[in-house]
C-alpha cells in the first residue's frame, strides 16, 4: 500500500505548543495521522518507537537544534523532512538542505502552504514514481525514437536529432524513465519544477502539447503520450536501454 492509498503519518517537532496545537489540528483535518515532539529528544524517541512517511523539524529550539538533528538523524533513515526556520538569512536555510532536509518553509507561514509541501514531498517518494536509472553510454528507447540523458538528445527512427527545449527534454526523460505509470499534472510539476512550482502553473501543459507534436504521429491523437481522464498521463511505449548509437 502507497502513501496515496493511506493517511500519511506525519511528525511535527517544534518547541512552540501554540504553533503545534495549530497545524496538528488544521493537517489532521485533511486527513493526516499527527504525532507532535517538542524537542530533539522527544522527536528521537517517537521516530524508534512508531514509522512516519515525513517529519516537520524546526530550526531552532531548546537543546539540540533543528539542523544538528537533521544531520545526525540523517545518517540512520531517509525519512523526507522539511525544516521550518524563523531566520531571515538564506545561509541557514542552504545549510538545512545540505544536511538532509527535502525543503524548507520559512516562519510565519500559511498552513496551507505548509500541507502543500507536504504532499509535494510525499509525491516524490512515492515507490511507483521512482526512475529506472540509466547506465553510461546507454540510451532509452521506444518505438523507434532514442534518447540520450548524456548529451541530452533525441533522435528519431532515421537516427536524425530532434530539437527540444530544455523543459520538453526534462518531461520526455520523466516519462520514459517511468513508461506505462499513470503521472499526475502534479506529480509532473513535482518532477520537473521541485519546489519552485506553482499550484497554477501552466507549463506542463504547454510542453506537453509540444512534445506531442514532435513525437506523435497524430498529436490530436495521440499514442505514446494518453491523458488519463481525471488522473493525468500514460506514456504507453515499452522502454528500453541500449548501447547508444547517435
């Protein structure tokens, strides 16, 4: 069973009652099981006792602090964790990714925005999203088409390359490393764009018609690249890896 299949389990670490008393209402009413801690001690001694999918880790707090946490905790589990800071400089945040932390959110900040980080970083640990990964000098193919991550080209049956934008390579190269799996718009977004990505953005949209018309044959019909009705899109072509030969 996947995450999406179930209530994720999320704990929520942070030394203010007030802020946790908050959020733990708010997540459990979209359907998250809460655990809360209020210090780095606390958080340890119910993330060895129970399983979470995520943890929410603030930065600064009394005892151990959020970061040497995050460092230490990292080198036992990769459990995704987004690290909640107060500080105004961007130094803090940077080191807070460089020692293990998936995103931070930065205080004050809107609940919601907060829940949306949280399913964004889910999304992307979920097993089924999960690339095949590429050895050297191999190439991925289907239906006649080659793609090498390498050089970061397409080239079609005739072995001629087939010019993409960056945001149309980065899309192509999702879907092949995840052929006949149904993607999300958001999962996509998730892929492509990571945090940086809006809830409105229309630029999946937009590459994906210009893939469509580089790779289909009909892209009003197309074969390789199905929407899902109300789930998202299907790359349906077998995939491959081969020596590449352009």
């Amino acid at each position: 069973m996947n995450i999406a299949e179930r209530q994720a389990h999320i704990l929520l670490v942070d030394d203010d009652r007030e802020i946790l008393a908050l959020v733990r209402g708010f997540l459990r009413d979209h359907q998250l099981r809460i655990d809360t801690a209020a210090n780095a001690r606390e958080a340890e001694e119910k993330l060895l006792a129970g399983r979470y999918d995520l943890m929410v880790l603030d930065l600064m707090m009394p005892g151990e602090d959020g970061l040497s946490f995050c460092r230490r905790w990292r080198g036992q589990s990769q459990i995704p964790i987004i690290m909640l800071t107060a500080m105004g400089d961007d130094t803090d945040r940077i080191i807070g990714l460089e020692v293990g932390a998936d995103d931070y959110l930065p205080k004050p900040f809107n609940p919601r925005e907060l829940l949306a980080r949280i399913r964004a970083v889910l999304r992307r640990y979920e097993p089924d999203t999960a690339p095949c990964a590429v050895p050297a000098n191999q190439c991925y193919c289907f239906a006649g088409w080659q793609i090498n991550p390498a050089k970061r080209e397409l080239h079609n049956e005739h072995q001629v390359l087939v010019p993409l934008t960056s945001g149309e390579f980065d899309l192509l190269q999702i879907f092949v490393e995840r052929p006949q799996r149904v993607l999300s718009r958001d999962q996509l977004l998730d892929l492509t764009k990571g945090r940086d990505s809006l809830p409105f953005d229309r630029s999946i949209d937009v590459q994906l018609s210009r893939l469509r018309q580089k790779i289909e044959n009909n892209p009003k019909q197309p074969l390789l690249i199905k929407t899902v009705r109300n789930a998202g899109y299907l790359f349906t072509a077998a995939v491959t890896q081969q020596p590449c030969v352009c």
